[in-house]
C-alpha cells in the first residue's frame, strides 16, 4: 500500500546528528505510513557509509553539492509523490505521539496547508526553541518572533501556548506541509539559500488564502544552530538579505516603501549594536547583505508581481501591526503575551 507521507531529512555533514536522532525517529515514527528519506547535500564527511551500514532500508538520495536549506530541499521534494512532506531537521529528537497528532490533525482539518509542532530546546527541554517556539509571527517591519521567543528573550514553557493558533510562519526544523501546496506556492527560494525561507514560504501560503498552525500537542526538541552559530557573520548576512528579499517579493506598495524606509533606521541601528560589542565582522555583514539586496531586486521583478497578482490581501491577519523591536526595547514588553495583550 502507498504510504501517505515522507519524512524529508537534509543532511550535510552531520554523521554524528544522524547517529544520535535517527534511533528516536524511527523508534516514534510508524513506517508503515512514513517513509524516512535522507536527502544528502553533498556530504564530505561519512554520512552515506554509515546510513548505508546501519540504516539499509532507508531511502537515500545523494544531491551532487550543498545546494543550500531551501534547493536541497525542493530537489529532494521534486519528484515525489505523498500526499504530506515533513521537512525534518537532522538535529531534531521527535517524541512517542509526535507524527501521529499532526497527521490526524491535517486529517480532520482539510483547510490546513502546513503545521509546526511545538518545539522545545534539545539542551534545556523546558524551555522553548528560538528557531519556532510555539509558533512563528513577523511584525509589521518584517521582523520574525515566536510564541515563546521574542528576540533573544527565550521562555520557559508552563503549556501558556499549548492551543492550536494559526501562525503567519512555520519553522522549517519539522514542518507538515501538504506536499501539492509547496509545490504550487513554488517551494523554498533556492537563492536564499538558508535562513528565513521558510517565512517567505509560508507568507505566500498566507497571502493566497492558505491556513498554517503550531499545534502545541506534538512535541519535538531541537538542537538549533547546528550549521552555523548565533551571530556568525554568515548567518548575519543571510537574515539581514533574506529578510529584506521577502519584503520585497510580497510586500504590496504602499506598504512597502514605508517599511523600507523605517528598516533603513533598524537595521543600521543594529549595526552600531554590533559596533558597540566589538563585532565588526556583523556590521560588515549588514552593510554587505543590504548591498547585495539592492543589487538582487531586479532579479525578483517578476516573481514580486506574480505574488502580489496571485495574493487574496494585502496585508495576511496574522501580521502584527506592531513594531516588535518598539515593544521589546522601548515598552519592555519581553514576552509573547505582554506583546499580544491590549494597550
């Protein structure tokens, strides 16, 4: 019988990740309705010898290079034929009722394109995970924040965010999508690369009319940062650019130029930031992905007008008209809650 779902995870260079969440995959993962693929990017290091001891009768595709987080998952997704994908981070540990929850969830609720689960630290499982948390939203600006995690503030989880919500955003460390929609919305931007295109995704699926939850009753705990770490200069670039690409891919005039002109202050005051902390690789880092933006606009001419054509708004509802970075620093507003509340 044809399995309903493929388990998608994206390795470069990650044996050691593999050897340590593989066992809790398929220990928790029912194979007779999943089928675990590993999509190998390019791998130097022994990944491929060692799935092909240990773990002989998964399904194994070997891209010919790093294509990146967003390519080497739309070639791995490409010519398969599921009804759901699941885009698995190799450096995630699921738990016993993870697939299950959110399948039957997608069963019952048809008018769902994509799900999250919770996702809680691997280093610290009662605390939420800054890569989705419970859930991911963006501001007015542009700027991405999570139930859970508001900037660099993480919280503790006391099940204050364990309702279905719908999301504007669903991380890509395991995200449910129904297989066809990706692929109709054009899957992930291959020139992002990696950061934020799961964002520009999901705000495509937004604006056609499409629904995306964190259902918080499936839980997974993720390592995060396991490619590059927090403020690498790398990372630091590929946000800034990504970021900016993606207001200008969906981003509807008038409402674009204002927000350009009030993400030339943020993000410049972001680069003093970095001045004032000794860290001169990230503001050169700024400077460059704001450069870069500027000179990759023409390129996304096109795909900017065919987004907004195929959009059923302007604005999706669940973009906060709120400056995050006004309420975080200059109203103290730190967590979720106190940012959602009234007034």
């Amino acid at each position: 019988m044809k399995k309903q779902t493929a388990i998608v995870i994206l390795n470069w260079n990650g044996q050691k990740l593999l050897e340590q969440f593989l066992p809790s995959l398929l220990k928790h993962t029912p194979l007779d309705e999943a089928d675990v693929i590993v999509a190998d990017n390019g791998s130097t290091d022994d990944s491929l010898e060692f799935l092909k001891t240990h773990y002989p009768t998964l399904i194994i595709q070997s891209l010919d290079k790093n294509y990146g987080f967003a390519e080497g998952y739309n070639r791995a997704l490409v010519d398969l034929d599921y009804e759901y994908a699941v885009l698995l981070n190799s450096d995630v540990e699921v738990t016993p009722d993870w697939f299950h929850l959110a399948i039957d969830y997608l069963e019952t609720h048809k008018e769902i394109t994509a799900l999250q689960p919770k996702l809680l630290s691997y280093k610290d499982k009662s605390s939420f995970e800054y890569a989705g948390a419970s859930g991911g939203f963006i501001d007015r600006n542009g700027y991405p924040f999570c139930r859970g995690r508001i900037l660099n503030t993480i919280e503790i989880d006391k099940g204050q965010y364990d309702n279905p919500v719908q999301l504007f955003w669903a991380s890509g460390a395991c995200l449910f999508i129904r297989l066809k929609e990706y692929k109709e919305a054009g899957g992930l931007d291959a020139r992002f690369f990696a950061h934020q295109e799961e964002i520009d995704l999901c705000w495509r699926l937004n604006a056609r009319g499409k629904k995306i939850v964190c259902l918080p009753q499936s839980v997974v705990y993720h390592v995060g940062g396991a490619t590059l770490k927090k403020e690498h200069p790398q990372k630091t670039y590929l946000n800034f650019r990504n970021n900016l690409l993606m207001l200008y891919k969906n981003l509807p005039n008038p409402y674009y130029r204002k927000v350009m002109r009030t993400r030339f202050f943020w993000d410049y005051l972001s680069a003093v930031h970095f001045l004032l902390q000794g860290q001169f690789p990230n503001v050169v880092a700024i400077w460059k992905a704001r450069r870069d933006f500027n000179r990759l606009k023409a390129q996304y001419q096109a795909i900017r007008e065919k987004n907004l054509s195929l959009s059923r708004t302007d604005l999706p509802d669940t973009m906060l008209q709120k400056s995050i970075i006004w309420e975080y620093y200059f109203k103290n507003k730190k967590t979720f809650s106190q940012v959602m509340a009234r007034g």
